[in-house]
C-alpha cells in the first residue's frame, strides 16, 4: 500500500537534491545516494509483482510487510531531508550571497547501508509472500445460485431499467407489444430521463485509459481545467430553470444528444465514424468482424444497485416470456470456468440439476461445455453473472450463443465488454422517495419531518446503499423532529458514522484492490471536503507538489494525473470525474462520496500517510499529512501543541481545505521542519510564521503575504496568494521551479522580478481598484520596466482588476503578452475592442480566451482576418458590446462563442467558410434581439444554444 509511495517520495527526494542547479555536492556524495535510488527502482518492480495476483488472494501477510517496508524508507528520507535541511539552514544563517550551496551526504553512508540492506531482506520475504498469498475459500454452488434474498423492488432508475431491457429484448416483439405490462412497476419514462439528464451523466467514452497513446488532447485540457472560479462559470446554474436549444431544427439534434448522455454504450468501433455498424451492431448482436456480442455490462460504483437492477430485469414479466431458460450465478472475486458452468447447467437443465450441485471440480470441462451446448439449443437463454472482478475467456467463448444473451453486473469497468452502461447515482427526487418508504413505507415522509429529511438525503448523495443504511439506523430510533435535527445538523454524528462504517466492509475490496500507484492518489483525494467539488487546478498543485506521486516518461505531471483520475472514475468508479468543455451547458464534476472520504480518511491516517483532523484531541503520532476541514482549529493551543509533539519532524503538508473566515486564525510556530507542501489560502493570519521562510523543502505555499526571504526557497513549484507583491530580492537569487504563480499584483511583474522565475507556465495577476481611484497615474502598468517577453514558458496569463470602474482604462503594454501564450483571461480593464485585436496579433498559439466583467468597452467589436488564427474558445461576459462581427476568413478554428449577461447585444455577424467544421454559439441570458439575429446564421455551420431566466 504505503511502501510504493514512500519508494516514489525518496526517489523525487534524491533527483531534487541531485539535480538542483543550486546544490553542490561535496566530494562522493552523490555516489553515496545513488544505491538508494537504484534500490527504491527496485522496490518499486517488486511491489508491483502484487498488481499480477487474483482479486481473492488473502493479502494480510503482504500488507503487514508492506507497512515494515514503508516505514524503514520513511526513516532513511526523514534522515536525508533533515541532513540537507540543516546544511541549508546554517549557511543561510552566515553570511554571503546564498546564491548556491554545498551540501556533504558523507554521513550517510552508513545509514544507505542499512537502507540497502534491510531492503534486499524484505524485498526477498515479499516475493515469496505474494506468490504463497492464500486463497478466499469460494461459496459452495447452491450459495451462488440462490437468489430468493436479493431483493427486485427498485426505486428510480426506470429509464436504465427500460433500456437494459430493450438491448436483451431487441430481436424480439414482445417490447413492442406488451410495453404496457409491467409499466406500473416503473416509474414514467419521461420523468425519469428528466432527472437523468439533470444528473449531468456525460463522460465521453473515446477517451482513452492509461498506458493509451492517444493523450495529447486531455493533456491540454487538463492544463485548463480547476480554473472555472477564477473565470467565473457556474456548474450549479440552470437547474431549476428552463434550459433548450434555441430553434425548433434543432430538437432532434437536442434529443440524441440527451440520449447518448444518459445512456453510455462503449463501442469497439468509434461513435462518431460509423453510426451505421453501431446500429447494426445494436439490431444484430455481432462485432465488426461478425462474431457475436451477446452480452452487456452493468457497472458503476459500489452500493449504486446494480444487483437490485439485475434481479428486477431477472423477475421482468416480460423477460421470462421471452427467455425459456434463465440462470443466475454470484461470481465474487474468481471466475472458476468449471464451477459457474455447474451453477448454469442446474438452473437450465433440471435432470442435472442435484449432479451440478454435488460433482466437484474434477468435471470434465469438455462435457460441461457440450451439455451447455446441447441445452441452450434452439432455446433462448438468459444468464446473470453477479459482482464479477474478471472474465473467463474461456467460459465467454462457451456462453457465447447466438440463443444466448448474458447480463453482468460489477464494480470494474470491464474491458472485454464490447457494450456496458454505468449506473447513475440517484436523483434527489428518487432518493427522497426510496428514503420515505424505508422510513415509513408507502406513506413517505411526514410533512413535519420533510425538510430534515431533505438535509439528511442530501448527505447521502444519491448512494442507494447509504440512503438504505441510513434509513435502517433512522427507524430504529424516535422519528422526532428534535432528533433528526442532531442528525442532520451534526457532521459526524452516530448515525453517519454507523453507515458509514457498515458500508466501508463492502466498499473496502475496491480499495484493496487497486493498483499500487493509484492508491496514494485516492487517500489523497479522498481528505478533501465532503459534498461540493474539489478544486482540480488546485488538487493537481498539490498532488505534483507533495512528492508521492509519479508520472509517466511519456506524460506531463499533469496530463497523467488527469489519466490515473479518469481511471479511479471510469474503471474503478471510485470517484466522480467528469470534465466538460468550457461550455456554460457543460459541468465539470470532480469530488469523492462521502462514504468514500469516511474509508479514505481511516485507511490514510492507519497507515500514517495523511490525517484529517476533526477535534482537539486527537492521537497525530508520526503523521506524514495533516489536514483539516475546520481551519479555526489551528488556532487551539491543544491542538499545536500535539501536532509539534507528535508530528512536526515528520509531517511533509500542511492542507488547510477549510472554508475562508473574516477571522484572523493565530497560528503558532508547530516547530515543522521538512515541510514541502503549506495549503493555508483560505486562512487569514495574525501574522506571518516566520518559520515558513526557513522551509528549505517547501514547494508549494499559500501565505498571506511573502517576506523577502521567500527567494531563499528555491524548491518552490506553486505560489498562491490573493493580491499580494512578491518582493524584489536583495541579491541575485533565483526560483528556477516555480512554475505557477497566482493572485500576485503588478508590482510584481517588472523585468527585476520575473527575470529571476524564468520557468513560470500559469500566471495570475491581481488588482484592486480602490474606490478614491482615478485615472490620472494609477495605471499600475505605467513605466517601461513592466514585461513578460522574458517568460518563454508561460502559457496561461490571467489579469484581473477587482472593483473595476468602467469610466476608466487600465491598458496592459502589449509586452506584457508572450507569444508562448496559449490561454489568456482578462477581467476588468477596460480597453477599446481595438486593442484586444493588436493583442490577437501577438499570440498565434491562443486557443482559449475569456473576456470578462468589462475587460474592454465599446459598441462594436469587429474581429480581423489576420488574428486568432488557432482559437478555438471565446467567452464574453459582461460587456457593453452592442454588435459582434468576424470578418470572413477570420476565427477559422473557433468552435465555441459563449456569450453570457451582454444585455445591449443585438446583432452577432459572422462570416463562416463552409468548408470548416460546424461552430456553437451560445447565448446565456441575452437579448431576444441578438438570439434572432444569431438564428438567422446557416444552420449548417452554426449551432446556437440558449438560456434565459425569462
């Protein structure tokens, strides 16, 4: 578990002493460490010799030594950190121009030794315990073929149910003639799809998995994502109002679309090539090459109801006139070929049935085989294969009739299955419901607990297992207003708790399970926040900042930590990750469930990787990182004084994901020493620790303000501040790995600064226009000393102006815009629309751009040939802007217009050659005017899509 992330931080650890520009070192240092890194290489192979098992191996031996494994390696790191930590330290106390240092590793010498050594030992033990690593001992058959338990009765869900359905009925009539049969066991259809559509179900299957060599487009989207605050979209906007496309030619575009969003069928062919074979291949069950694809895959997260689903499409009326012979098996963990042809043939074939039942394993495959065969001839035949972990190729090339149609349930998302659909969570209109009739039956809620029970649904975020379990502590205590107010007020009260921890024994395998280098991630991610999305821009700093994980050779740091999260999303369905364009109709969803977060949250602070504090008197022994969700606990001298006891030399971050607070938080010296990561944005302090400035291994900071000695930091990767200066150094000193510097003023941005951060990629600059501001001198980019065409790296620039006042212009040089740049926002300065077209000239690599509260001022905006050649997304928000126009030839890559709150618009004009691919044009609370002139574009090169409040 641990151990391979422990092996990835000392790696990144040894590399960034290695390899800094900065540090010199002395004598045969840099041989002395070389064996630890070989080795933690090593550990990293062997480690990953577990990923090869089955899903029933008993782990308890391997994990026990997984934890010894970690623990020797978080020593050795904690004894080089703190060895080159103290060199650092003492020459930044002396005298002289702190420019590079030296640093001596010769005392370590033994203790890589004994690194080596120890390793070598376990790494032996390991090996031989994964390959002896016992067995679960499987059910018995009539256990795996008993389904009277498993209850059919369904709550929601009646649009998946219905197109489950329709794929296993799809050669027959009998839908077409008895679809009134079981309606009323259903709800209606259309309700249904309403909510669905409102869950906003819509990853886009062509994506690629990891290990994949098509990632250039999501590597350039993940640079953009998390940045939805700062550009102010909404993703909560619109639900509860009226949201269509503009036009009635459009519906039945609208409607496929809805369609394919609730609806995810994973084709071997691409969607969007051929609809023709993948209709083919929906009417006739074959692939492309004409073999024969009978069966569909159920998945989605633990506890969604994918059994409850099964058994009702099992017990369907419907169903069981059309399927002769029906069979259901519980698979589990193993995929024993001999055993669920067993558990087939007894359910199918009654004269075998008791010899199915008692035969051992030593049957004869070939005959099992042929006795299928010969009973499934010339009969239709339903098979249910319950919670499966992994196929058995052999046992699918048996079942694979052409009579024959099979329906999996699991909690992987397969990869042989040539169709599946994922399982959504529940509408809130769904949970209440299934909620109120585990409470009170039939009846539902009572009014005078209604709006209690909506708060405690709510917590239970669409989850059926957690809404049932939920409901089972709640009925067996007093149904009073006054209790269900403590538990629908209290965050960590006993029945959350409870059902929580009951959930955790289901969910738990899943975790188990996982690959190695994706389970650092997921504790990670699962220490946020419950209930609202997690910040990915601000995740990913984190993440790459804190040293645990590892990217591939052949990714960015970024571009493949969007892969492993579309991987714990998609494949292991562990969390929500959807990442929609930068459409104001898309939504991007990134955050964990909160029964998640609850065995996150235990797992990690077991292990010691991470502890999320909820109270002033917990245990914090050795921890590697602490978080809290409650910023104001910093505050209490209990809680300091147990972190500088308990953890101070060891803890690596410090996350404060708390909400901001007008208070200011007194945070006192905790004594932290080899601290990388300070996560305090949302805090406000008395005053600044000075020790921070003393981090020598901080990465990642989010002060308040940044005294000058913050240029001695030189292992910084991330600065987040909120309208704060850096300051100029007083020697030559330099940050060469920071590449993200966010919320800084102008001041900041003269050549004498940035000169000295050549490696910048994002840069956000932040001003405030006081109100006594005029315009005569406080332009904060008067003077020639301000200019960026020294940043040759930099790709994402963002200017803001807070409180702008319109009357006047705060004009940015256009030195101040590297042509490096490939995403640009600017907010509130007031420009002609003029210049905003000699800027386009600048930037031939721009593809997003986003034009904002004012950023420029006037009646028209003509948009010339010869810019924005690569454009490709063009927000404006807020603007005076009366009429839009792009000449022919110019945009020629622009597929997104988004214009949002431009009350005075009234014509949009643009000249589109037909050849280029088919543009979207959105209008979000605009003039009826300006949406007629906008309809009146061809609708062959435009798509227009609306919203209004009115």
């Amino acid at each position: 578990m641990a151990a391979y992330g422990a092996a990835v931080s000392l790696k990144n650890t040894i590399t960034r002493i290695v390899h800094s520009s900065r540090i010199n070192l002395v004598g045969p240092s840099r041989e002395i460490i070389k064996p630890a890194y070989i080795h933690m290489c090593l550990l990293q192979k062997t480690l990953q010799k577990l990923e090869g098992t089955g899903y029933n191996k008993i782990r308890t031996k391997v994990n026990a030594l997984d934890e010894r494994i970690k623990e020797v390696v978080w020593k050795f790191e904690d004894l080089l950190e703190t060895c080159f930590t103290d060199q650092i330290l003492a020459q930044l106390e002396s005298e002289g121009d702190h420019l590079s240092f030296s640093v001596d590793l010769q005392s370590l010498r033994e203790s890589v030794d004994c690194l080596v050594e120890e390793l070598m030992e376990m790494l032996k033990d390991y090996y031989i315990q994964v390959v002896t690593m016992p067995e679960e001992e499987g059910e018995p058959i009539c256990s795996r073929i008993d389904f009277s338990g498993i209850n059919s009765e369904m709550v929601g869900l009646s649009d998946v149910f219905k197109k489950i359905r329709g794929y296993l009925l799809a050669d027959s009539e009998l839908e077409s003639e008895g679809e009134g049969e079981s309606e009323g066991e259903v709800e209606s259809e259309g309700e249904s799809e309403s909510e669905c559509e409102s869950e906003g179900e819509s990853e886009s299957e062509s994506e690629s998995e990891i290990g994949d060599e098509n990632e250039g487009e999501s590597e350039g989207e993940s640079e953009d994502e998390g940045e939805s605050e700062s550009e102010g979209e909404s993703e909560d906007e619109g639900e509860s109002e009226s949201e269509s496309e503009i036009g009635d030619e459009n519906e039945g575009e609208s409607e496929s679309e809805s369609e394919e969003d609730e609806w995810h069928w994973l084709l071997d062919v691409d969607q969007d090539e051929n609809e023709e074979k993948n209709e083919y291949q929906w009417n006739r069950f074959f692939d492309e090459d004409l073999h024969i694809v009978n069966w569909l895959l159920v998945t989605g997260m633990a506890g969604v109801g994918k059994t409850t689903l099964a058994k009702k499409i099992f017990d369907d009326q419907l169903i069981q006139r059309h399927f002769e012979l029906r069979a259901w098996i519980k698979v589990g963990r193993k995929c024993e070929f001999n055993e669920i042809l067993r558990c087939i043939l007894a359910q199918v074939d009654p004269d075998t049935h008791d010899q199915m039942l008692t035969q051992g394993e030593d049957a004869d495959n070939q005959k099992l085989a042929e006795l299928f065969e010969e009973r499934v001839k010339d009969k239709k035949c339903l098979i249910v294969l319950d919670d499966v972990w992994e196929t058995d190729t052999q046992l699918m090339d048996i079942l694979i009739q052409e009579n024959v149609r099979i329906l999996v349930t699991s909690r992987l998302r397969i990869k042989e299955s040539p169709f599946y659909v994922k399982v959504r969570f529940l509408t809130f209109k769904e949970s209440m419901k299934l909620f109120g009739k585990k409470v009170f039956g039939e009846k539902g809620i009572p009014p005078h607990l209604e709006e209690l029970g909506k708060i405690i649904v709510y917590k239970c975020e669409g989850l059926p297992l957690m809404i049932v379990t939920v409901a089972e502590f709640l009925s067996k205590e007093d149904k009073t207003p006054e209790y269900w107010t403590e538990v629908a007020g209290t965050q960590h009260n006993s029945v959350f708790v409870g059902a929580c921890d009951q959930i955790s024994e289901v969910f738990f395998p899943s975790y188990e399970y996982l690959p190695q280098y994706l389970k650092m991630l997921f504790l990670y991610v699962g220490a946020f926040p419950p209930y609202e999305n997690i910040d990915l821009l601000s995740a990913t700093y984190l993440v790459i900042s804190d040293g645990f994980f590892e990217p591939s050779v052949k990714h960015t740091s970024k571009g493949y930590l969007n892969k492993c999260l579309k991987k714990l999303s998609r494949h292991y369905h562990l969390i929500q990750f959807e990442r929609g364009t930068k459409s104001w109709f898309s939504e991007n969803k990134f955050y964990v469930h909160s029964c998640w977060m609850h065995l996150c949250k235990k797992e990690a602070s077991k292990i010691k990787f991470l502890h999320v504090l909820q109270s002033c008197d917990e245990v914090m022994e050795d921890q590697r990182r602490l978080c809290a969700h409650g910023n104001m606990l910093f505050a209490f001298k209990q809680v300091y004084d147990s972190i500088k006891s308990d953890c101070s030399s060891t803890a690596r971050s410090l996350l404060c994901h708390g909400p901001y607070n007008q208070y200011p938080v007194p945070i006192h010296a905790m004594d932290f020493k080899l601290l990388r990561v300070l996560h305090a944005n949302a805090v406000r302090f008395y005053y600044f620790p000075l020790e921070i400035v003393k981090l020598v291994c901080l990465r990642r900071g989010a002060p308040s303000y940044m005294p000058v000695e913050i240029w001695n930091m030189q292992a910084l990767q991330n600065i987040r501040v909120y309208g704060k200066d850096l300051p100029t150094p007083n020697c030559d000193a330099t940050l060469d790995k920071l590449h993200y510097l966010t919320g800084v003023t102008a001041k900041s941005c003269t050549r004498e600064v940035l000169k000295r951060i050549p490696n910048l990629i994002l840069l956000l600059i932040q001003m405030e226009l006081k109100p006594y501001d005029d315009d005569d001198g406080n332009n904060p980019f008067s003077g020639s000393d301000y200019t960026l065409e020294d940043l040759h790296n930099l790709e994402n620039l963002a200017y803001m102006v807070r409180n702008p006042d319109i009357k006047y212009e705060h004009r940015v040089p256009l030195s101040m815009f590297p042509s490096s740049l490939t995403k640009l926002s600017l907010y509130g300065l007031g420009c002609p629309w003029k210049y905003m077209n000699d800027i386009g000239l600048l930037l031939p690599n721009l593809n997003s751009l986003h034009l904002e509260c004012y950023a420029f001022r006037g009646a028209e905006w003509d948009v010339e040939l010869r810019g924005f050649l690569k454009l490709r997304t063009l927000v404006i928000e807020d603007t005076d802007l009366v009429r839009w126009r792009a000449q022919h030839g110019s945009l020629p890559c622009l597929d997104l217009l988004s214009i949002r709150h431009c009350y005075k618009l009234q014509q949009l004009d643009w000249q589109r050659d037909p050849s280029i691919i088919r543009a979207t044009i959105e209008l979000v609370e605009c003039s009826p005017v300006v949406v007629a002139s906008a309809l009146k574009l061809p609708y062959s090169l435009f798509r227009v899509r609306g919203y209004s409040t009115f």
